[in-house]
C-alpha cells in the first residue's frame, strides 16, 4: 500500500515494500543487475548525504522518517524535483536484506555517462595521476581504492573489464561517497588503453608489486603517471605488466610478503601524493 502527499517533491508514506519502483532496493543482492539497468545503490547516512550533494541524478530515497526529517528536508527542493521519497516504518526497512548497513535511509541514482579515456584525460589538468584497475574482484576492495584515490589526490581511474565495476553497490558503500567525485572509465582492453596513456601522453605505468625490486621509496612519481593495482591474489596481466614502465613495492618487515590491495593502495597514493607536493 502507498500513500503519496503534494510537496515540492513527491513523497509517499509506504506500508509495504512490494511495489514496483521499489525493485532495486529488494534486489541489493542482484547488483549487477542494477548496472545493466544503468542505475546505482546507495546505502547508509554518511554515503546518501554525500549523494545528495553531488550532482549525480537521484531516482529515488527510501528511508524512515526520522532521517527524512534530519536529512531531506535539508536538501534544496530543485535537487530533488524529479526524484520518488518513499517513507517506510524502520520495522518495515528492517525487512530488506543488509539493512544493518544501511541504517534506514538508501537511495537509487543514475549512473554517469560513460565517458572515454581520451576525453577525460584531456579534460585533466597537467601533469596528471592516474589509477587503474586490473582484475580486482572484490568490489568492497573495488570502494576502498576509490577512497583512497579520492583522499589522495588521483584524478581519475581506469577500470578493467576483469575488475569488479567502482559503482556496485558494495563499492559505492566502501569508498564512502568517494565514487561521486572520481571520473572512472570502463575500458575493454586495459592494456591497449595503457599502452596509448603511453604513446599518446608519456603516461609513466606503475604497477603495485610485492616481488619487484624498485622500493616506493627511490621511485620516480613525477610527471604523467597511471599506478596499476592488480588481481587480489595474482597481481597484475602479463599483457598489462609487459607494458610496466616500472614495477615498485612496499618494503615491509618480519617476513610480510604482501598487503591487501585496498591497503597497498593508501600506501602507493600516499607517497605519491607526497613526493608530488600535493599533500595538504
């Protein structure tokens, strides 16, 4: 059952979840199914505020009153004008699968444009900082890199057509609304388009590796430069490594052989910040 109420925006007070535009939020588990349809989950207060203030389209906003009246209200009525409130009972939001993590308040987007690697990098100031995903599966890993990057100064990131995409809703979770000012571009052949960051713009391609013999330490980060972090349990392709301008570790002590991805990359994008001068 649905009761919708005139306001600048159209806010319906549910008693139930089995109505049709509630689809995506009774399909979290099916978040790949959400990409096909070009849409996105956003989940918890902290992520939904920082949707909210970006200018990503927003679809719709199911949430319990309580956070309707602490956060929505706040948000400019234009902001919202072609959005769907839905305002549940938290016994009824609490029916939804995962509801520990999203606290009651989520919300549906639409996903940005898709947009190509030459036109973003062109659109970057220079020299730029990349990052590219290759063949990272675990999009919680996925969310904690878009983090970081956002945290520490990347420009933008490639992702791979063998990595879990930075807008599923595990992701968009992790990187704690990072994902809303991170332009990504899905690329088919990760190598190829290295190969022409390369040729195209003498883009330096680092790759994140545990065995290579170059420390972060006495690496070069200057200049155009795209840092690879590769698969969770095999690093990077052949195909990407074979076009490696560098391959650089972290040192680390007591026979430590290796750091989660998601780790390693608030390390790399650390020092890189650093070294270039744009740590605050």
């Amino acid at each position: 059952m649905i009761f919708s109420i005139m306001a600048p925006f159209k806010i319906h007070r549910i008693a139930s979840l089995e109505i049709p535009e509630l689809q995506p939020y009774r399909t979290l588990r099916r978040a790949r199914e959400h990409l096909v349809q070009g849409i996105f989950v956003a989940e918890g207060e902290k992520v939904v505020r920082r949707f909210l203030a970006s200018p990503w389209q927003v679809i719709s906003l199911l949430l319990t009153q309580e956070w309707f009246d602490s956060i929505v209200r706040l948000v400019p009525e234009s902001r919202l004008a072609d959005a769907e409130v839905y305002i549940g009972e938290k016994t009824l939001l609490e029916t939804i699968v995962g509801f520990p993590l999203h606290q009651g308040i989520m919300a549906v987007g639409m996903l940005p444009a898709e947009r190509s690697l030459e036109q973003t990098v062109a659109d970057l100031p220079s020299p730029h900082m990349l990052v590219a995903l290759d063949g990272l599966v675990h999009a919680e890993n996925v969310g904690v890199v878009v983090r970081n990057c956002a945290a520490f100064g990347a420009q933008a990131m490639l992702v791979g057509r063998t990595s879990a995409s930075p807008y599923l809703r595990r992701a968009v979770r992790n990187s704690m609304g990072g994902i809303f000012t991170l332009p990504c571009v899905h690329v088919e052949h990760l190598a190829a388009s290295l190969a022409s960051l390369k040729r195209r713009w003498g883009t330096r391609i680092v790759v994140a590796d545990a065995h290579a013999r170059l420390s972060i330490h006495a690496a070069d980060f200057s200049g155009n430069l795209c840092i690879v972090f590769g698969n969770e349990d095999a690093g990077v392709s052949d195909e990407v490594d074979a076009i490696a301008t560098d391959r650089v570790r972290i040192p680390m002590h007591h026979g430590t052989d290796s750091l989660n991805v998601a780790s390693a990359s608030a390390v790399f994008l650390y020092q890189i910040s650093s070294s270039r001068g744009t740590n605050r």
